[in-house]
C-alpha cells in the first residue's frame, strides 16, 4: 500500500526509486502494487507539481 499523504508519497517514491528500482514498471511489480495503483500515485505529484523524469528516475 503506498502512502496517502502527498508529501510522503513524493518522498517513498523517490527513496525506492533512488534506493531499490530503476523504473516505474519495476517499483510496482517489486512492491506487488497494480499498475494502477500506481498510476492513481502517479496523477496525485502531479496535481502537486511533480513529474516522473525517466531519465533520473526520479520525480521532479
């Protein structure tokens, strides 16, 4: 289950992201998340002004 809190959620994606997984696809797959789970994660930064960068693998 991935945080509620839009401010939490930012923080856990990029650790795991940072720390764990080298993708979106990875992350979900490697916490047992749906994708759209994740997508509904996803939508919420952006709404907070925040973009997953591929490139970096992070959001920013």
């Amino acid at each position: 289950m991935l945080p509620q809190d839009p401010v939490i959620l930012l923080s856990y994606m990029n650790t795991q992201l940072r720390d764990n997984y080298s993708s979106l696809e990875s992350l979900a797959e490697g916490l047992d998340v749906p994708y759209s789970e994740l997508e509904d994660a996803v939508k919420s930064l952006k709404e907070m002004g925040y973009a997953y960068d591929a490139a970096r693998n992070k959001f920013v």
